[in-house]
C-alpha cells in the first residue's frame, strides 16, 4: 500500500483558529486547522490536561479559501474544568 506524505499542515493559536483563546471554565472553544487540498482524510484534535491522557475529537471538513488551494478543518471542544494541551493527528487514505 502506498503511504501519502502530509504536508502544509498550518494552525496558529489566534482567533483565526482559536475562537476564545481564553476560555472561562466549562466554556467551549472551537479549533481549526488549515491543510492542503485534498492532503488530509481525517483530521483529529487530541487534548490532555496531564500530557499523558489523550482524548481525541474528530475535525470536520469546513470550507476551502479563496486559493482554492487550502481546506479547513473543524472542531468543537466541549468545554472543560483545567487548562490543557492540545496536538493534532492527521491522516491521508488515499
């Protein structure tokens, strides 16, 4: 099987991506991701308050820009009750 590269992956922790990049507790946020067109399958954003226990959300396709080069991806967090960190995990099927 062939394994696709994932490249031009892009997310900047301002409100572009971000929408509250200072939540008040329980208060959901929603996080976006930029890709390269077509470049990505599933997209997930993974937080952890501790860095050892993981919980994954999957991203939904939102839209693509202007370029038409780029696509985005979106997730909801629920709200949560301590700050956390946050990475994301990509994947190409193709």
């Amino acid at each position: 099987m062939n394994k696709s590269s994932i490249i031009n992956l892009f997310h900047d922790p301002g409100y572009i991506y971000i929408s509250n990049i200072e939540p008040e507790i329980d208060e959901p946020i929603t996080i976006r991701l930029r890709t390269l067109l077509k470049n990505v399958t599933k997209a997930f954003v993974e937080i952890s308050e501790n860095g050892k226990d993981w919980f994954s959300f999957e991203m939904k396709k939102d839209s693509v820009d202007k370029t038409g080069r780029f696509e985005f991806f979106v997730c909801t967090i629920p709200g949560q009750k301590e700050m956390f960190k946050y990475s994301f995990l990509c994947m190409n099927d193709n």
